[in-house]
C-alpha cells in the first residue's frame, strides 16, 4: 500500500488545526496543540512524524504569533522545553491509549493530556523561579493562576479532537484507501 497519501492527508489535517491557533483563537490557552499530539500519536505512532509533527507545530505558530504581537522571532523561549516534553508525552499516551480511534478513548485522552499539560507547564513556570516564590506557596500560587487556562485547554481538546478525528475518519470512509491496512 502506498502510505504518501494517507501521511499527506494526516498532515493536512495538523496544517489546518495549526492554522487555526494562529488565526482565530490565540488567548487563555485555547489551542489545538494538545490535539494535534493526541491526533499525530493515534496516526503517526511512536515514529519520528509522529513525534515532530506536535512540536514543528507549536514551534512555527509560536513564532508567526510572536510576529503578530511583539514583532519580532524568539526561537526557543526560556522553559520551552516543559511544553514541548509534554507533548512528547502526549504522543506516546496517545499511541497507547486510542489503537482504534473511539470517543471515549479520544476523551479520556483529551482529559489526561490537558491534565498533563497543566500539571508540567506550571510546574516548569515555577520552577523557573521569576513569577512565584520557590516554596510550597508559590507552587499553590501557580497552579491557582493556571486553572483558567486548563479549563480551555479541555474544551479546546475536546473540540479540536473532534475536528481532527471525524473529519479525518469522514475521509477515509469516503477515500477507503487512505485507511491504515
């Protein structure tokens, strides 16, 4: 079987998501990158596609964002790699939990990924020592500031998984060659 267009067709799919973090929704964490990772780990698998489509993802809409509001290109910004280690981690979850994409598969995926996210991100703002005291309070401090962000970051993979999953399986029911063998 010929896998360029089903990798072509799954990599669309991550090109539209990406777009629109860039374009429509850029505030309070409502992004598809968690998404794009759960989506790229059911797809792609453990194997290099898999694990740079997330991060090429987030690497160039961060910085076409960073040109729109600060105007300038920050390659890698300090604690990058809390964010971009997650979604390393998103996408051997996802390899491990969604062998065959069904809903609750999707979701429970969707929860712990944005979970995830929450629980290193903040942590990693902590530990970066700039924003809250380096002691118990603090870290309380910073998971308290990062609660709104992970109510988005859920309706955000929830509705982005949707997009990505049924409009992907939609294809493949209407292209059968696209579906894995």
């Amino acid at each position: 079987m010929n896998t360029k267009p089903r990798i072509f067709a799954l990599l669309s799919f991550i090109a539209l998501a990406l777009l629109s973090r860039i374009y429509l929704f850029q505030s309070h964490g409502f992004a598809p990158i968690d998404a794009i990772a759960i989506f790229s780990g059911a797809y792609l698998g453990r194997q290099w596609l898999g694990f740079i489509s997330p991060l090429l993802a987030v690497w160039i809409s961060d910085q076409i964002v960073n040109l729109q509001f600060y105007h300038k290109i920050v390659p890698f910004y300090e604690g990058f790699y809390w964010q971009y280690g997650t979604y390393v981690l998103i996408v051997i979850l996802a390899s491990i939990i969604v062998k065959k994409p069904k809903v609750l598969n999707i979701a429970g995926c969707g929860i712990i990924s944005a979970l995830l996210f929450f629980v290193i991100s903040n942590f990693g703002v902590w530990v970066g020592g700039t924003m809250y005291p380096m002691n118990l309070t603090g870290l309380t401090t910073c998971y308290i500031a990062g609660l709104p962000y992970l109510n988005t970051s859920v309706l955000a993979s929830f509705l982005y998984c949707t997009m990505l999953f049924c409009g992907f399986e939609l294809l493949t029911y209407r292209f059968p060659a696209l579906a894995k063998v």
